[in-house]
C-alpha cells in the first residue's frame, strides 16, 4: 500500500508539472508542426492545345485557391496530349490532362477521370454513299492537333484499312471546309452552340452514326470499335443535341479525358488534389452543365490505360496518408512529446469539468442564500423579489446550458430541483422548470 500510494502522487506531481510548465511549450510544438503544412502545394498542370480543355482546366486553376490545399497553375505554351505526357516524364509539370486511349508509359500513373469525350465523325453530304476506303482515298480530313486522340484514332483505322499516308490529306482546322471530320470533344453547351453555328456556315456537313442504340451489345460496329479499344465506351448523342445534325440518335463511342502524373507524385498531394476537385463538383457543373455529372468519390479507374498512382488509391479506399507520412520531416522530433501531450489532454479535459462544475455551485450557493434571505414572517416585497431572482437564476443556468458552458448532468438537474423546491416554499405558483423543458 505504502509503495502503491507513492507512485500515485508521484503521477499526480509529474501531471501538476506538465499543467504548469510544460503545456504552454507543447501547444508551441503544436503550432511549429501545423506551420509545417500551412502552404497549399503548387502543382504545374500542362496547357492543351483544344480551346475547351483549355479553359476547363483554367476554371479549375481558378476554382482551386489560396484557401485550397493545393494550387494548379497552367504552363505557358500549349502542348499536344503525347508532349504533355513527355514534359510530365522529365520533370517539366507535375500533371496532363490526356485521353484515356493514349499508349502506356511506365512512369505514368493516372491520378482520376474529369469528363467524357465523345468521337464525333462528320463529313459532307455528298460523301454519304461511299463506305469505308473510298470515302477515305483522297479526301480532306481534320483530325485534331498532331499526338491528339482523334488523330492517333484516325491513324489507326488508316493503318488497319492499308492506307497510305499520302492517299489523304490534313487540314488545319473546320475552317478549311475539310471532307472528314473526326474528333474528340465533350458535349457542353457551349461546344453545342459552336456546332450548331458550324452547320449553318457548312450546310452540307452530316454527322455519321455507327448504327442505332438497339445495335449496342449485338455485335456491330460499335461493339468492335470498344472490342479492339478496351479504353472506349458505346455513346448515344440524343436526338436534337445538335439541332439539324441529330434529326436521330447517333451511335459512337466516347472516352475519358484523365489527369496523370508521374507515378513518384507525393501520394498526399495527389489525395489532397482529388480531395479538392470533388468538393469543388458543384462549381464545376455549375460552370459546365452535363460535363461532371458523372464525377463522384467512387469514380472508376478500372479502364484506366495507365497505372493507378498510390494516392488515387489511397483516397479509393478511403485511407487518409498518416500523419508520418504527412509530415516525415519532422515527426521524430514529436513522437516523444505523444504521452504528454495524451496526459497534457486529460487534464485539460478534468479542468473544463471542474469549471464547468464550479459554476453549477455558484448557482447552488445563491438560490440557498436568497432562501435563507427571507422567512415566514418577511414582507410580501421580500419574498416577491427572491421569487425572481430564483427565477433568473434558474433563466441564466438555462442559458448556460444552451450554450453549452454547463452540462445538462445530475448536478444540473440538483440545481433545478433545489430551486423549484425554494420557489414553491416561498409559495410561488407559476409552473416550475424542467430539465426536459430545456
């Protein structure tokens, strides 16, 4: 017993001691480490050369401010998806946003789906009853931007149908008036109106289908576009989209634009980065109507052409980076400091019991000397005056709970038992008080 309550003073001495002098160098220590992490990381994003991608991803720089753990701000010079991946590589930016159908890299990881964008083949109404290579051989096609989607897409079906390079021929952009048009876009309303505004300048352009939504799934066209393209999905264009163009549904296939990385990204950055992104979802719809609908927490990765960077997965599962892993710099320093800061929190928490006690007794003292203040023989006056301060004590102590500086405990429940007891002695009728009021 006697060596039992030594070691409980001793405690009692080692936790006065840490109250008194050590708790004010712990809150510093505290406030060092979140200093530490008080600067949003700035994460260099790759500017796209499609206008549309161009100023999603500068809404989203914008949207991402100096109140955001993590800031994204856009090279200065445009690069096609296939450059945004190589400057991602060496070092140059930290993040691309890049079509989910481009070739793997190993040092590439794909940090989350944004949007969906959708194959879209034109061409002009006189090419309508050629098929295939004759529709091809000779014509005039804009395809995007060199390394984009939709000319590695068109060069691939080149290459499988046997055409040669110089049976065709590019052109810059709509404006040339081209035979073929093939490319990937998100369907938004501004990009509706711009194709709207085109079919009034080029009258004679069509939109071409890959049949009709009933064929999804029996094996056309379609089916074997997503077969020899896994990263693919089928896609319906719903009639009157595009005005004149989509008298009736249009059967295509669409794909993600994705944000990569390099796979050696901070995994807590990039969780912060995705963690950011989808609390900004309704800005971003807002901004976009159609085009992040899709976006959720649980996005799918499943289709991803490339591997899935650790903090995407991380963030997947739901499972926060540590706070070693957080702060690894500096963490040694503080994992000795953990036991008193623990017994440092104990004794913060008995010492907001203690006030909050010490202030339930304050009301006990008072409604006892306001009964003795008066007896049966005091005047009416009297006793009419300690009814109502009994009764603003008991206003205050209300009060108090609401605002959560007494506990609605059984020392509460005392005090309201006491002072309802005193105002019926001093002959009060009103309906007394009750915890439950409360």
């Amino acid at each position: 017993m006697y060596y039992r309550a030594k070691h409980i003073l001793t405690q009692t001495r080692f936790l006065n001691s840490i109250r008194k002098h050590h708790l004010p160098v712990l809150a510093a220590c505290l406030s060092l480490l979140t200093a530490c992490d008080s600067g949003p990381h700035e994460l260099r994003l790759v500017t796209p050369t499609e206008p549309v991608d161009r100023s999603i991803v500068a809404e989203l720089g914008d949207l991402l401010g100096d109140d955001t753990n993590v800031r994204i701000s856009l090279t200065a010079t445009p690069l096609s998806e296939e450059a945004a991946l190589d400057a991602v590589q060496s070092g140059e930016a930290d993040l691309a946003l890049v079509s989910n159908n481009l070739p793997f890299r190993v040092d590439i990881a794909t940090v989350m789906p944004l949007y969906p964008t959708v194959l879209h083949i034109g061409h002009r109404e006189g090419l309508s009853d050629l098929h295939g290579l004759e529709m091809l051989r000779g014509a005039s096609i804009y395809a995007g931007p060199v390394g984009s989607a939709s000319r590695l897409v068109f060069e691939r079906i080149a290459e499988r149908m046997h055409l040669d390079s110089d049976e065709y021929r590019y052109v810059s952009g709509i404006e040339a008036f081209p035979d073929i048009v093939i490319v990937f876009s998100p369907i938004s309303p501004e990009r509706i109106d711009e194709i709207r505004g085109l079919r009034k300048e080029f009258p004679e352009f069509a939109l071409s289908t890959m049949g009709t939504p009933q064929d999804i799934g029996t094996g056309n066209i379609v089916d074997a576009a997503v077969l020899m393209n896994p990263h693919f999905q089928p896609f319906v264009i719903p009639i009157g989209t595009y005005g004149e163009l989509t008298t009736e549904p249009i059967v295509t296939v669409a794909v993600d634009k994705i944000l990569v990385a390099r796979s050696d990204l901070d995994s807590a950055v990039v969780y912060d980065l995705i963690n950011e992104i989808l609390r900004l979802r309704p800005a971003l719809s807002a901004k976009r109507p159609g085009l992040f609908q899709q976006l959720s927490g649980d996005f799918d990765t499943s289709r991803s052409t490339y591997i899935v960077h650790a903090g995407t997965q991380a963030y997947l599962q739901r499972s926060a980076p540590t706070v070693y892993e957080r702060y690894s710099g500096v963490a040694e320093v503080f994992v000795t400091l953990i036991v008193a800061i623990g017994s440092a929190s104990i004794a913060a928490v008995r010492i907001f019991r203690m006030r909050r006690k010490n202030r339930i007794d304050r009301f006990y003292s008072q409604t006892i000397s306001l009964r003795r203040s008066v007896n049966a023989s005091s005047d009416p006056e009297d006793i009419e005056r300690v009814t109502k301060e009994i009764r603003s004590l008991q206003n205050q102590a209300f009060d108090l709970l609401v605002d959560e500086k007494l506990a609605a405990d059984e020392s509460f429940r005392i005090f309201v038992t006491l002072s309802n007891d005193v105002l019926r002695q001093l002959g009060d009728t009103d309906e007394p008080l009750r915890l439950s009021d409360s």
